[in-house]
C-alpha cells in the first residue's frame, strides 16, 4: 500500500514560543461529584489517562454545563495529559479548557493539543500540578507565518496530512475483519473483589528514593526504575541492574499501581520500583488481557484520593471491579481476543 502524502515537515517551518493565555482563552471545569452524576448520552470528561479523558457519560447540569470544541488539560490526577473534545461534553473540576476561534477547527485542536502535552508532561507531576496560574503562564513552541503569529493553516494542512495515513489502520481493520465478532455484549460480567481476582496482590519489595540512589547507579540504563507518575508507563527514568548486590529485578508481566496517585501500568519486563508501588499477579495476564484490565482497576480507584483516603494495600485488595466471565470463572480468553480485535492491536 502506498500512502500518498503533501509533504509537508516540521522542519520547514519556523517555531515561536508563546505564553498561553496570549493564544488561549481558560476556564477550569465544574465539579460533578461521581455519586450525583445520572447516566446520560454526554462524555464526562475528568483527569484520565485513557478513553481521550473521558470517564463516563451523564447530563449535564445547570451548574454543569456542557462545551464543545476546546482543549483539555488534566490538572490533577493524570498530570499533564491533554486531549481535544470536538464533541458537546460536561467537564471535570480537574481539566482546564484552552480555547480560541482557531481550536474549534479539529485539525487545529489535535496539533496544538499534541504540542500541550509535550509541554506539559515534562514539566508538572502528581506532586506539581497544573493550577490555572501555571498554566496560564506556561510557554509552548508553535508554528509561525511570515507575521510571527501561529500559523493555524499549516497545523490544520499537517494534521490531514497525518489523516491520509489512515488508510493503513483501514488495512489492519480488513486483516481483522475474519475474526469473531467480540462484544461486550455477549458476555456476563461479575464484580470481583481485587484480591479474589488475581492470584497476588502486593507491595514491591523495592522503595527507593531516586535521589537517594548513588550516581553510579543513575548513570546506568539498564532496568526500568518504575514510581507513581502516570507518564511513559509509570517509568520515569532507568537504573543499574543490582542483582551482584543482591537486589534482583522484580519479575515482569504484571500490573504496577501507584498509591497516592491511583496510576495504573502493565509491566512487560523486569523492573526496580520507587515508594509506594502495589504489584498484581495472575498466571493467566500477558500483555493483551492486561490492557483489558487495566481501565477497569482505574475506574475503581476513583474512589480514592490524595492524603486520607488513599489506596493503602488493604484498601485496595478489597476494592471491587467488574470483570466478564464464562461458566463462572473470569473469561481472560475473551478480554485477550477482544484487545487482539482492536485494529491497533498489531503494534503490540
């Protein structure tokens, strides 16, 4: 298949930096406390990682009203990660909504909101959020005309550009198109307690503090040092492997999540950890079932929070999920089949 492209690059264009709120118009969300939201056809858009930021669908409300075509930015929760909303949606105390005539263009939202999460994510943390000040006077790079101001033309032309690569997930869809119809639909589900769904649920062996690590061992990248961040699955730099010293790796294939934060990651290979790190365990998880699981434990730590009321490990052994399956028994068959149905499933 060949993808025919405009060529155009980044590299042709000149960049300028701007503080946002010369380019943006902000406005924080309204809160919407979980147990008042009534099930509706409106995204309810919150600091997740996952879904475009989406957490759930409700009605709007006189207090939450609804807004379309703007930037999110996670505040809280997931720091730092940012998505654009064509659509009508109610949204979250926790995003800050960046918007101008220019964004309400797609094309123009998904770049600029691209360039805000690079931006963002390398600068605030769970423990540096992004207040409205901050935000307000953070800078960003941005493609400019022969004025100096943003060239809105060139982000939408670039982003079609990228569109007409899609024709490649078209490909992947009709490779799939063979396989059985998976729906959640056709499955039963039952709540499970975390403890009774998986075989172990622990606490890493392994607290480290980062800047308390000797330099020789930060100076070597040699295996993942894994900490509460929800960046870069949860792994914020790499270290040396000290297993001459008698600390081993922890074994890979299997869920890490971040107390405190509620950060929720899949760990394919050996790993050390940073404080606060819980570790799930099932013979049956590999990487497919486990990106199945990982947005249904994230949706159950909503419950939790920063300081009182975090996800200490009895916590959240007993916290409940909701999980499919078959003649009684969790169906890991069908959630690996269903993420193996997905078309970007041939990237894993």
């Amino acid at each position: 298949m060949v993808l025919k492209l405009n060529n155009l690059s980044l590299n042709d264009v000149d960049w300028k930096e701007f503080i946002v709120e010369n380019i943006f118009t902000t406005q924080r969300g309204s809160r919407y406390v979980k147990s008042k939201q009534k099930p509706g056809n409106y995204p309810y858009v919150s600091s997740s990682a996952l879904e475009n930021g989406v957490d759930n669908f409700t009605v709007p409300t006189s207090k939450n009203k609804l807004h379309k075509g703007f930037i999110g930015v996670n505040n809280s929760g997931s720091v730092g990660y940012v998505f654009y909303h064509p659509y009508q949606a109610v949204v979250s105390d926790h995003v800050t909504m960046c918007s101008n005539e220019y964004v309400t263009n797609m094309y123009v939202g998904l770049f600029i909101a691209a360039v805000l999460e690079y931006s963002a994510k390398n600068k605030y943390a769970f423990n540096y959020e992004i207040n409205n000040d901050r935000l307000k006077r953070s800078r960003i790079l941005l493609p400019v005309n022969s004025e100096g101001s943003p060239d809105y033309e060139f982000m939408a032309e670039y982003m079609k550009q990228l569109e007409d690569t899609l024709p490649l997930l078209e490909e992947l869809n009709d490779e799939n198109s063979g396989n059985v119809n998976l729906s959640f639909d056709s499955v039963k589900w039952e709540e499970y307690m975390i403890e009774d769904a998986f075989e172990t649920v622990d606490s890493s062996p392994y607290s480290w503090d980062y800047n308390s690590l000797e330099e020789n061992i930060k100076n070597k990248e040699e295996v993942p040092y894994v900490t509460r961040t929800s960046r870069n699955n949860g792994v914020t730099s790499w270290i040396k492997d000290l297993t001459e010293k008698g600390f081993e790796p922890i074994e890979g294939n299997c869920i890490t999540i971040g107390l405190d934060t509620g950060t929720i990651n899949y760990q394919p290979a050996p790993f050390y950890t940073g404080q606060n790190i819980h570790i799930v365990r099932d013979s049956k998880l590999n990487k497919y079932n486990a990106l199945f699981v990982l947005p249904l434990i994230e949706q159950s730590l909503d419950k939790f929070g920063w300081g009182g009321f975090s996800a200490t490990l009895g916590r959240f052994r007993k916290t409940k999920i909701m999980l499919p399956i078959t003649n009684n028994e969790i169906d890991w068959g069908f959630m690996e089949q269903y993420i193996k149905s997905l078309p970007s499933a041939g990237f894993l």
